[in-house]
C-alpha cells in the first residue's frame, strides 16, 4: 500500500536503476473461467494535492510522519507545476525512461514492498485499492498510476499464459487479477488519453518509433498527434500490445466483448501503429467469424471504428472480412445459418 500511496505523491525521485527482471511464472487463465463484466460503483469526487495530504495526515499519521522523514518536498508540491510545461520537454523520451526507473526505485527502497521469491513485487488487494483511488481521487490522474496499471496488467497478460518478457509485476491472487481488469478496461483508456494531452493535427508523413512503423496525422486520415506523444508513446505501446495479447488468450465471452470494448476505446491510439494496428484487425475479424453473436457485434464495432479513424486501413479490413466469410460459407448448416446471416448484413455494413 505504501508503494502506490508514495508514488502518487511524487513529482520528482532519485534516478536509479532497478535490479533485473527474473523469469516469468506460467500459471492458470483465470480470465477464461470469469465474466468481468461489472464492476464496482465509484465516486467521481475529486481531491486537490493539499486535501489529499491533509486526509493522509488526520487517518494515516504514520504514514505522513513516513513522509516527512522519506522526502519533504512532497509536501511542498505546487500544484500549479503540474500543469507547467518546462523547457526540458525536448528530452521527454529520456525523462521518461529515468522516471520510470526512479518510481521502481523509489518502491524497491521501501521495507513494505511485498516482492516473491524471483524478486518481483506482488500486487495484492491493497495495491488495486490504492490505484483505484488514484484514478478516482485525483484531480489529474497522476502518472505513476497509468505506468503501474500497465505493468499490473501486464502481470495479468503474463498470467493467462501469454508469451512476453518477464514482467515487472506479479499476481498470484485470482480476485486481485479480476479487479486488475476491471480497473484497466475502466480507468486506463481515458487516462491514456489524459496523459497524452490535447490532440494537435499534423501534416507529417511517417516517422520510426522503437522499431514499429508510427503512422502521423497525415491530412485526410483522421489521425491526430498528441501534445505529450513523444513521452508517452512507448507506454502507450506496452499496453495497446498487453491488450492484443490478453484479446488473443481468453476463450470466455463475456471477458472477449470486455476486451473489445477496451480496445474500440482505445482505436485512435492503435491507428499510430503500422503493425499493431493489422494486429488488432486479424484478431478482430478471427472473432468476427468464429465467435458467439455478442462477440462478432463487438468485434464489428472495432472494425468499423479503426475504418473511421484511418481510412488506409479499409483495404485490409474488407479484405480480410471477405476472406473469413468464404471460409465460414464453404459449409452451411441450420446451426449455422444465423451467424452467416449476420455476417453477409456485417460485410454491407462496413
């Protein structure tokens, strides 16, 4: 809990590097035996960096005196930086990696960090709780709790079986997976969109980006460039791969439309990807034609909202829905009619 609870009060940490990351611990695809399809009610009440230290103070003295002793300026924050842009945006990508390395430094530091035996922190119920304030409480989602939830999700990747670079993170806990989840397809996408900043049109053609192709706004496509987009595209990234990823591994319905869903939200991010854009469209258009009627109508609407926002990626979406429709019509049968159906009224659509 101190963890989370110190980083979001953090504006600036000690630049260390963390300890390398062990191997990942294969387990069980919890997603594929619940529905994750609700979640709990929340408050929309927000709370200003002063009220939030002064809620420390009066219900967690122990936890404040911790901070007065750990780091001061914490207290002094000025919230008006936050909103301040400083001449030092030129080495966003650079800050970017140094803060992510201080908030792992920053936790590795404190005696209450909760890590397994290979070394990586475990998320417990206590740590969901606390992220899930931090996206609720705060006036402006801080931006340790993105970076946390995108590597807590990525645990969660890790867990259903997908193959990816050992994670940060650890969950060994069904229930804090499924709050993990939840809180990801709630929260993440809007605060993506947050972090990044207003979005700016640009003219410009293509530029590289850690190895995948990044498609800019170039006129007539719809996409837009984002204010923070230097800084934040790789985390950006991390996730929007995380989430094919997970899309890819479950089998239960309900988790798939869930994933959908987050994924539809998230459209206007995957169009800056070359690849994980075709990405999304196969594994989209694979459920459009082999799925349950809910998952091929959220399926659908995925389709049709990458096909609004980039109008390059047309081709690959008709083309690829012609393709899975031939190959669901080869054989027809009375059980399989209805889908056949839906799929011909689809292809129209789109």
């Amino acid at each position: 809990m101190v963890e989370l609870r110190t980083m979001s009060l953090k504006k600036k940490s000690k630049k260390v590097r963390s300890g390398q990351h062990p191997k990942r611990i294969n387990k069980g695809s919890p997603a594929s035996k619940s529905g994750l399809t609700s979640d709990v009610g929340e408050t929309s009440h927000k709370l200003t960096h002063q009220q939030e230290l002064a809620a420390i103070a009066k219900n967690d003295p122990e936890f404040f005196k911790f901070l007065q002793e750990q780091d001061a300026d914490l207290l002094r924050f000025n919230e008006s930086d936050v909103d301040s842009i400083s001449a030092q945006e030129n080495d966003e990508v650079s800050a970017m990696a140094m803060e992510s390395d201080a908030d792992e430094s920053a936790t590795n530091e404190t005696s209450k960090v909760i890590v397994d035996n290979d070394g990586r922190r475990i998320v417990d119920q206590p740590s969901v709780d606390a992220l899930r304030e931090a996206f609720i409480s705060s006036e402006k989602t801080p931006s340790w709790a993105v970076r946390a939830a995108v590597k807590a999700f990525m645990a969660c990747v890790a867990r259903v079986g997908a193959s990816i670079d050992p994670p940060n993170f650890v969950i060994n806990d069904d229930t804090v997976f499924e709050d993990v989840i939840r809180l990801c397809f709630r929260y993440l996408g809007t605060s993506l969109y947050e972090v990044l900043g207003p979005a700016i049109k640009s003219t410009a053609k293509k530029e590289p980006c850690n190895g995948e192709e990044v498609l800019n706004a170039a006129e007539g496509t719809g996409i837009d460039r984002y204010k923070r987009w230097r800084k934040w595209n790789a985390v950006t990234k991390q996730y929007l791969h995380a989430l094919l990823l997970f899309l890819n591994e479950v089998q239960n319905a309900d988790v798939v439309v869930c994933t959908l869903r987050a994924a539809a939200e998230v459209a206007e991010l995957y169009v800056h990807f070359n690849r994980l854009s075709k990405s999304l469209i196969k594994a989209a258009v694979r459920i459009w034609g082999r799925k349950t009627l809910d998952c091929r109508l959220a399926s659908m609407l995925v389709l049709c909202k990458v096909v609004r926002v980039n109008k390059h990626f047309y081709p690959t979406v008709l083309k690829s829905c012609y393709l899975e429709y031939v190959s669901n019509v080869r054989e027809v049968t009375p059980e399989t009619w209805s889908l056949i159906t839906f799929m011909q009224k689809a292809f129209a659509e789109i």
